[in-house]
C-alpha cells in the first residue's frame, strides 16, 4: 500500500561569504556560526547555500567593479559539519580571483563531498544540472547568476549565466531526470526587497517551463516572496553570513526557507520561513524569536501584499528608481571614479551636466533599451576592456 505521508525536505539558504572579519570566527567557530539554525540544517534533507566568495589560497584578483571576495578554503568545513549538502557558485563574485581561485574552490567542497552547481571550468560544465537522491526521490538544482564579471563561456571558466533560453533547455533537461527541479537566481537590486519587473518576469516564466521553486538571492536584504500556479518564489533570502564593517539597514536580517513535498504527489505541503540575525558582533547567527519574528514575518507579509497589487507594486519600483536615479546616472557616465561619488549625487544634478540634451537622453535610452543596441554597446566596451580598441 502507498505510503501518501513520505515527504522530501528541501532547506534553502542566501549569501554565505566568510570573509573579512568573519573569516577568522569561522575558522575558529566552525558550524557554532550557525547557531540555532543548526537543527534546521541538518534535519532537512538536503541542505543548499550560496557559496558569495572563492575559497582560495591562490589565484589573483581580477579586475572588475566592486570588492574582490575570497577566504580560506578551511571555511568550508563550517557547512560540511553543520549539515549543508549543495553548494551554489553561480553568483557575480565567485571568479574574484580568476580561474585557479574557482577550480581551488570547487576541488575543496568535493574534497568534503559538498555537491556544487552553477560554476565549472567552461559554461558547459557550469551549466549542468545537478542531480541528488533524497530519500526515494531525484532532486536537480539549477544554479544561474545576472550577467556580470564572473560569467562563463564557451571556453572560459565561471558562472552559469541567466539566459532564459538556455536556462529553459537547462530546467527541461532536469525535469526528465528528477521528480523536483530548484533554480537558484543571484540577481536583483541591492538592499531593494521587491523584484524588478524583469526578473519578476522571468522567474515566473521559470515556474512555467517547470521549476517547482525559483529561490533569489543577491538583494543582501531579506525581501518578499509569493506563489505563482501555487509554487513559491522567494525573490531575496538576505545574507547568511556576510560581513560589512558600516551595514545598511537590514544587512544584518535574513532568513533560510523549508519546503515539504509530498514523495508521491510532487505537491508541496509545507512552507516555512526561518528569519534570523546575523553579525560579527554576535560571532554568526541567531534565530528571531517572539515579538521580533513576529514583526519580521508581518513585514515580510507587507512586501507580499505590495506584490499583489498592481498599482502598488509599479509605484514601488517607480520610487525606487527615483531614488536610485542620480547616483546610477553618475556611475554610468562621469568619466572618473571616486570615493564619495554616492554622496556627491545627492547633492548635485547630474542632469546638468552629464545629459545635457534631450537628444542625448533619448539616444542614451535607445542604446541601452534595444536589445541589438545594447548588445553592440556591450561587445564594444568588452573589447575595449581587453585592449583590443
């Protein structure tokens, strides 16, 4: 007789990066940085986390915008030991330090039997679905990052990109091989809780070419999630672990998700959110509990409700543009950068001076809003990186 009750536990967490000040407490800490959410780990059936940072001792510091990430590969034993199973690599920092600081990476997690997904030494490689065994049921995690530095190619290591066509062969592959297929998104808007529409847009699409969940991280905020043809999708998980010595607001929150899915239905039976804390100054992280969990869950439900409502949800992202505006406008087009460039942009108009016309403006939105414009654009200036203009 069948046994309708058999259920697979599947614990998804955000951005684990044990750098900086980190990395020494979890070099001396191991899997205690994880403090109460231990239990969890380690009860679910398969455990995945996004690995934010190359685990190297060797390797050089690529050139790119923004900090360049890496720790000691000894970190790792922190998410061998509290129960950690997957290991995502697709994100915009695992190639900070080139090809030997990824292959060292990827080497020490299967030294520990740690699976990985979402990074290899060609985009081939990057771009196979992992396949597991979870108790009598075939699990497959699809790993993908937003276009940045870390990128594979066709003959170059890095990180599975986001490309809707191939990640819909990707997610049609896995369905034939395993009764539940995951996507694992890094992308979004830093410290920005919503989806753009874009990505909306296309993790929806995700559900509908197959995935049973598509699950975001990136955003360095906890954000909202919602269900679409009843399957969730989490649009920022927040940091696990990641240090910032002067943290925005909400850095220091996030939360790890639990789904329950019945063996035989395939249908999902359980939903659980886990928000916690987590700082140097309390050496890892500990679970909300009480007034502050419950305050946590009612914000958490706010973003949600702002998602189902149309008007609400386009205004959001309108403000958030309008806020964005000046600083993104400086980043793009003023021929230098500096320290205090952020600041600088709220005061000045950079209107004035950086898109003087309205010709201008509407050339500029046409080169990056035409999708063979943008590509010409993005060639060019690859070319130009690289010294060959």
């Amino acid at each position: 007789m069948m046994d309708n009750n058999r259920r697979v536990s599947l614990l998804f967490a955000g951005d684990f990066a044990p750098c900086r000040r980190f990395e020494k407490i979890v070099l001396t800490e191991g899997k205690k940085i994880f403090g109460d959410l231990q239990e969890d780990i380690g009860k679910a059936d398969l455990s995945f986390v996004n690995l934010e940072s190359p685990l190297c001792t060797n390797g050089n510091a690529i050139k790119k915008i923004g900090p360049n990430l890496h720790a000691h590969p000894d970190c790792l034993y922190s998410l061998s030991e509290a129960g950690f199973d997957v290991i995502g690599l697709a994100n915009n920092h695992i190639m900070d330090f080139g090809e030997v600081g990824l292959a060292e990476t990827i080497a020490s997690c299967r030294g520990l039997n740690l699976s990985v997904c979402g990074a290899g030494n060609t985009l081939q490689n990057a771009q196979r679905p992992l396949v597991l065994d979870a108790k009598v049921a075939k699990v497959a995690y699809i790993a993908i990052s937003e276009n940045e530095f870390s990128i594979a190619r066709s003959d170059k290591a890095g990180a599975a990109p986001l490309d809707p066509i191939d990640n819909t062969r990707q997610i049609e592959s896995a369905r034939k091989k395993a009764d539940f297929v995951f996507v694992s998104l890094h992308g979004g808007n830093e410290y920005f809780p919503y989806p753009r529409p874009g990505l909306r847009k296309i993790c929806r699409f995700f559900i509908e070419r197959g995935a049973d969940a598509v699950i975001c991280h990136h955003a360095h905020v906890p954000g909202a999630y919602e269900f679409f043809n009843d399957k969730p999708i989490i649009y920022s998980l927040g940091n696990l672990i990641f240090d910032n010595p002067k943290p925005p607001s909400d850095w220091d929150k996030g939360y790890a998700v639990v789904l329950d899915y019945s063996i035989e239905t395939k249908i999902l039976k359980n939903f659980q959110i886990l928000p916690y804390s987590q700082s140097v100054s309390q050496s890892g992280i500990v679970k909300l509990k009480g007034g502050e969990k419950q305050n946590f869950l009612e914000r958490v439900a706010g973003y949600n409700d702002i998602l189902t409502d149309k008007d609400a949800y386009r205004k959001t992202w309108d403000d958030f543009c309008e806020k964005m505006g000046n600083s993104v406008l400086f980043k793009h087009y003023f021929p230098v950068q500096f320290r205090g460039m952020g600041r600088l942009s709220q005061l000045v108009n950079p209107e004035w001076f950086l898109v003087p016309t309205q010709k201008s403006k509407r050339i500029k939105l046409n080169m990056v809003r035409c999708e063979s414009h943008l590509e010409l654009l993005q060639s060019i200036l690859a070319c130009a990186k690289s010294g060959r203009l």
